[in-house]
C-alpha cells in the first residue's frame, strides 16, 4: 500500500474524503472513548446498556 504524501495544512489542495489515516486515528479513538464511557456506566449504574435504552 503506498503511503498518500504528506501536505501542508496550509494548502489549498482539495480535502481527502474516505479511510484516510487521520480519520481512522480518530475513529479509533472515539471508539475507545466510548467504549470506556459504556463501561464506567454500566458500572456506576449496575444496569447493562441495553437495560439503560430499554431494549431489555
């Protein structure tokens, strides 16, 4: 896989849309965010998260 050039954020070049690194990064970080929300509140409330969206 070749690696897409590194630019300026100055430029005026056209915005990269789709699976870029940087929006993977972030992805992946939000999903980790998250994550560890879902978990500290199904801790703090004793109920799993569907029970919390009344799904169960």
């Amino acid at each position: 896989m070749k690696d897409a050039p590194a630019t300026s954020p100055t430029t005026n070049a056209p915005a990269k849309l789709g699976f870029t690194e940087f929006a993977e990064t972030w992805n992946g970080r939000l999903a980790m965010i998250g994550f560890v929300a879902a978990i500290v509140t199904e801790m703090l409330s004793g109920k799993g998260i569907l029970e919390q969206l009344g799904l169960m």
